[in-house]
C-alpha cells in the first residue's frame, strides 16, 4: 500500500507539473506548425494533433487548426490535459489569432488567450491598430507595466502569428531565426537553429517513420513576470528538439510538418508527438506506410 500510494503522489506531481508547463509547450511546439508551409502555398488549411507524455504517460494533448489565403490568416490552437492527468490538475487553453497578409509579411490583427484551471479561468485579448504596440484587455496593473518595460512595441507578435510570420520570411531557410513573440503576459524570444537532416525510425516513437529535418528552439524570457523569476534564479534557457516531416514538394515548395518533440520542462522529460497532421483534408503519409 505504501508503494502504491507513493506511486500516485509521483504521477501526481508530474500532472500538476506537466499542466503548469502546458502553455510554453504549446508555445514551443505549435510555433513549428506551419513551418516551411503555408505562405509558399499562398493559401490552404493545416490541422493537427498532438499528444504530449511526461515519464511514459500521456499527460497532455494539443491541436492546431489553421487557414490561409494570400491576404489574410485565421488560426487556432487548443491545449488540454489528457487522461488521469485531469483528475490532478484539469487544465485547458484556447488560442485564436487573426491578421492580414502583406507581401511576404504576416501581420497580427487579434489574439485571444483564455486559460481554464478547474473553476479559475482568465482571458486576455491583445490587438493592433495604426501601427501602434498592441493594447491588451484587460489592462496590466502598474506592476506588470513597469516590468514589460518599454519591451512591448508594435512589430512584436503573438504566438499564433509567429507561425506565418515564420513562415513567410523562412520558407527557404528552415530553423534559422530569432523571433520575440508576446502573449498578453511576457514578452519572450525563441532562437530556431537547424540541425540537420535524420531518419526518424521506430525508437523514437510517434506514428511517423521516414525522413525528416531535426531543427533545436531555445526559449528565453525577455520582459514580463516569468523573466524577473527567470532572472533572478540565474536560470539557463532551456532548450528543445523538434523533427519535421516532409509533407509534400512540387510547384509551390515542400511543406513540413512537426511530427515529434523532446526536451524538459521545469527537470521533467517529455516527449510530444503527432497523432494527426493533415494539409487541405489530405493526411501526411509515413514513409513505412
């Protein structure tokens, strides 16, 4: 009985930790979604799935659903905690991003975030108007202002935006920029660097198997709460491995797609893999199929 009980204190602790963490997960792996993708085909529709475990059980799941034309975008993304990991820490996120297409430069209009934990929820909206920094609603207190500082100006984007942004400006150059992004509650700074290519085979799990492209994204606090905390800790920015699958190539380029993610969050290990990517209602094929 001791063993069993201190086996579900152990889970516990990793739900309630692998929840607290779900909104940089998402941040991290959906910022890959439509990488490589979705301004070179200059209009479609890209959804996903994803399941993310932490020490072999599946504690979380994700899905991304997105339309593009030549002049403007929609997107959505929906993290939720999965299986027994709700009855320790039930926890839900909805994202949803719009902007307009101008040239090869995506550029965010609305972003809405609300975040549910058990009978808590909180909703931030953020928008951009005549070229001026996003406002955001509810306004800050004076606190949370004087730590953004004056790191909240007009070019930065959600996290949402950030995927066509990526994709516009990257088509040709996979995983090798540097993006500040803002959600409402910090500012933050991902730097994507290319890897190189691999083959992805059975021992890494997921439901992929063939080739793909293997690219690293650090995330590091740049203003807000969580960089004071990230600050004052001396803490190092962690770092994550994701994998892309080649979806399709032709006239309009190739199209990849995260398939897998490994990393650790707060000294936890986790894996996040797809379980359903689709292009225009076509499912991506695995080389092994």
């Amino acid at each position: 009985m001791e063993i069993a009980a201190g086996t579900l204190i152990s889970k516990a602790f990793r739900f309630k930790i692998a929840a607290g963490c779900a909104p940089a997960l998402a941040a991290i792996l959906l910022a890959y979604a439509f990488e490589g993708s979705a301004v070179a085909a200059q209009k479609g529709r890209v959804k996903a799935g994803y399941v993310v475990e932490v020490g072999g059980i599946s504690v979380l799941k994700m899905s991304y659903d997105a339309a593009l034309t030549e002049r403007a975008y929609q997107s959505k993304a929906t993290v939720k905690t999965k299986g027994l990991a709700g009855l320790f820490s039930d926890y839900r996120m909805d994202m949803t991003a719009t902007g307009a297409v101008v040239g090869n430069d995506p550029r965010p209009s609305w972003f809405r975030s609300r975040a549910e934990k058990k009978d808590k929820n909180k909703t931030i909206e953020l928008s951009w108007r005549d070229g001026e920094p996003p406002s955001i609603d509810p306004s800050p207190d004076a606190d949370d202002k004087r730590l953004f500082g004056d790191a909240v100006i007009a070019s930065l984007v959600d996290p949402l935006s950030m995927i066509v942004r990526l994709t516009a400006l990257q088509e040709d150059r996979p995983c090798q920029t540097v993006e500040r992004v803002f959600d409402g509650k910090e500012v933050y700074d991902l730097k994507f660097e290319l890897a190189g290519k691999v083959t992805i085979g059975s021992e890494e799990g997921g439901n992929y198997r063939g080739p793909a492209l293997k690219c690293s994204v650090t995330y590091t606090p740049v203003a807000g709460r969580p960089a004071v905390r990230f600050k004052k800790k001396g803490l190092t920015p962690p770092k994550f491995d994701i994998w892309f699958a080649p979806a399709r190539s032709g006239t309009e380029g190739t199209l990849f797609l995260p398939v897998l993610a490994t990393g650790k969050l707060k000294g936890f290990s986790f894996v996040a893999y797809a379980n359903k990517t689709m292009i225009d209602g076509v499912p991506l094929a695995s080389s092994a199929d």
